[in-house]
C-alpha cells in the first residue's frame, strides 16, 4: 500500500502496458511503480447483523474454567464467558456451560 506524496491520499495500482501505474485517489497524481506485478484482493466481513456469542464449530475448551454448580446435572465445574448484552452502562450478563452435560445458563449483575 502506498500513499500520495502530494496529498496524503492512497495510490491505486493500474496495470499500464508492461508497467504499473500508481494513481492517487484525492488529487489524480500518477506515477510508475517500481514493482512489475500486483494482486488486489477484497476482503469483505461475514454476514451482516449476524452476532456470534460461541461459534458451534470452535471448540468450547479453550474457554476458562470456573466453580459453578450446574442446575440441570449438578455438576460442580463449568465453562465462563461475558457478553454485553443490554446498554453499555449496564453490567455484562455472564454466560456459563457445563463441563459434563453442556447444560448453557446466564447470570446477571
């Protein structure tokens, strides 16, 4: 990535015969580029709107462990984790899985 020296604003690569060209978006200046080959690629972010409290695919073991009894199986340790879930001058709701039965369960502030 290169910036316009005149401006400040980025250089976008052109392929221009056997050469590329660098053309500043703000002001237009152009110049050649010493490289002779460029790739551009897109990365765009996942689906929109779309929030993920635990990817079903990842695994949950990475999570840290905590002394909690669980309400379904009465198991004594579970996994932890927080989200902020109502405004954020609102405490985080703490979010709980169980070790044994994978039993998920909330608790508030």
């Amino acid at each position: 990535m290169e910036f316009c020296s005149k401006c400040g604003g980025l250089m976008i690569p052109k392929k221009s015969g056997s050469h590329v060209l660098l053309i500043c978006r703000k002001c237009g200046k152009k110049r050649t580029s010493k490289e002779k080959k460029f790739k551009i690629s897109v990365h765009t972010g996942g689906e929109k709107g779309k929030i993920i409290v635990i990817d079903k695919r990842s695994k949950v073991d990475v999570l840290p462990k905590t002394t909690m009894q669980c309400p379904k199986c009465e198991n004594e340790e579970a996994y932890w984790w927080m989200q902020q879930m109502r405004a954020a001058d609102e405490a985080p709701t703490r979010f709980f899985k169980c070790t044994k039965c994978g039993h998920i369960w909330r608790e508030y502030e």
